[in-house]
C-alpha cells in the first residue's frame, strides 16, 4: 500500500499541455476511449490531494466531456483552460503485441498563450509541461515562462521527439533542439525512444554509458533529475554521478498502460514539491504508475489514487 503525502504537503501545481480524446486499441483487440493528455497528469495529482490549475486550450467538442469530469475533483482548477473553436485533439493509439504504440494525431487545438499564466506565476508552487501533441506552446512562449518562474519545473519531451504529421503514424525524428526546451528547467521525462531522439539517432536505443553521458549533458542545462521511464521495466534516474533503476516492489494486473508514464510523473512530481529526495520521487512515482496500470481512464485513475492514499 502507498504511503499517504504528508498533510502539509499541498503545492499549487501548475499544469501545462493538451487534453485529448483518446481511441485505444490493445494488441488482444480490445477498444478503449475517453479523455486524456494533461487529464492523466491532474487525475494523478488531484488524487493525491494536490491543487492543479490546468492551462490549455481544448476543442469545443470535447470540452463538455472534460468539464463534466473535472468538475468532480474538488482540488482542479480549470480556470486557466480556454475553449477553442473546432476540433480537439483527436488522437489513436495502436499498443502492438512488442515493440513501441503506434500513435496517429487527427486533429490538434491552436499553441496556449502564456499571458495569464505569467501573470500567475508567482503564486505557483510546481510548474509542469508536458508536450502532448507538439503543438502545445511555442518555444520563445516556453521560454519566456521558464525565466519568469521561481519554482521548481519538470519538463516531458513526450510528444516533442515526434514527427508533427496528420492521419498517419508518427515517427520519432532527432530533436536536436531539446536542449532549448529543457534549459533551466528542473526535471526532466523522457522514454528511451525520445532520448534517442534527443541524441540525434532515433534508431537507436543509447547504450548505459550514453545514458550516463545525457545525463551530464542535462545537468550542464541546469536539470536536477532526468527521469527515463521503462514501461513495465521502472524507471532510470539519472542524477550526479550515477544511475539508478527504480521497479516496482509488485507487478499487479495490466489492465491499460495508457497515462502510466504521466501518473509516475504525478506521483514523483508531488513527492519532490513535498520535500522528498529524487530517489524517493521516483520510487513512490513507480509504485503509483503501477497501480495505476490495473485500471483504465482518467476517472478509474483519480479514484483508484484517492482511495488508495486516503485509505493508507
């Protein structure tokens, strides 16, 4: 069982990034949909008792399916969410029985404008990006944000090592441009594959002793933590001097893997505002991310967090 945040713990997270409408298909044929994106992210946090203000643009046909969702955890906050006109971010997700999810964008919303988020920054306690599509925000928006905050900021490439392409499979593209992205900022995600991307040779999964390289690449950014997440395999922490591989204690039932990578990213997020050191971020991060895999959807995902830490 997961151990409970301290009480005192609570943060103003600031959440940024794109909700979608997801159509999900398992390898065994199984069809799943709903919302998610940054949604993944909040249902993590919010279930952990933490204040999130969402700020992102969302398609008007998906925004009442979102509203009627989030108007049920008490501690989000969605006034920094604007409806746009047209369609939302339309997303389908292939997981194939080995190898990387197939993921074909349909459609995606207009980048968010940072103007009433820098005028609320100082009253933000956590900062989060994480890139959903690759048209979230734009890099000079981005960057105008990170010198303007005075708190911690974790950053997930996600999407951005991506081909930015409709109606077809993405592929993951060198991104030798990361380093603008992730400068000044705190903590970094990623999966192999993006690191890969990042090193300029999407092909090829970078070796250990190339991961212990990255690793100082991102330090020389100004990175505390980089955080490459394994699927079933956990979790790399790379930090000063060493890597560290993070499991989970127990593999329970895999229902959907979809958004554990963003509820470890919840988890670890909400125990480093709380004071707690990388390693142990990262190793409540897993647990939760695992928990999370015995269930599906964003409102499965908040129930399952809530009741599970307000039951230890």
């Amino acid at each position: 069982m997961l151990e409970a945040l301290p009480k005192d713990s609570r943060r103003r997270f600031a959440l940024l990034g794109t909700i979608t409408y997801d159509v999900i298909t398992q390898a065994s044929g199984r069809v799943l949909s709903g919302e998610g994106g940054i949604l993944y992210q909040a249902a993590g946090l919010c279930g952990l008792g933490q204040h999130v203000t969402l700020y992102t643009h969302v398609g008007r046909d998906i925004f009442p399916r979102v509203k009627a969702v989030i108007d049920r955890w008490p501690t989000c906050d969605s006034s920094g969410l604007r409806v746009v006109p047209g369609p939302g971010n339309h997303v389908f997700l292939h997981y194939p029985e080995k190898g990387e999810r197939v993921e074909v964008l349909e459609s995606y919303v207009l980048p968010l404008q940072p103007d009433r988020l820098l005028k609320e920054l100082p009253g933000v306690g956590f900062l989060i990006l994480v890139i959903n599509s690759g048209f979230d925000i734009a890099l000079r928006d981005w960057r105008r944000i990170v010198r303007r905050a005075d708190c911690p900021i974790w950053f997930d490439v996600h999407s951005l090592a991506l081909t930015l392409e409709l109606h077809r499979a993405r592929r993951y593209r060198p991104l030798p441009e990361w380093q603008d992205w992730a400068e000044g900022t705190t903590y970094l995600q990623a999966n192999l594959s993006e690191v890969a991307s990042m090193l300029g040779a999407p092909e090829r999964i970078p070796s250990y002793d190339r991961l212990g390289r990255f690793g100082e690449q991102a330090r020389e950014l100004g990175i505390q933590a980089a955080f490459i997440t394994l699927g079933a395999e956990g979790v790399l922490a790379l930090l000063p001097g060493r890597i560290k591989r993070i499991v989970s204690a127990e593999a329970g039932r895999v229902v959907d893997t979809t958004g554990c990578g963003d509820i470890f990213c919840a988890g670890a997020a909400a125990r480093l505002a709380s004071g707690g050191d990388p390693d142990e971020a990262a190793a409540f991060g897993v647990e939760l991310a695992s928990e999370a895999a015995g269930v599906s959807g964003i409102e499965q995902t908040y129930s399952l967090v809530r009741n599970r830490i307000y039951s230890s």
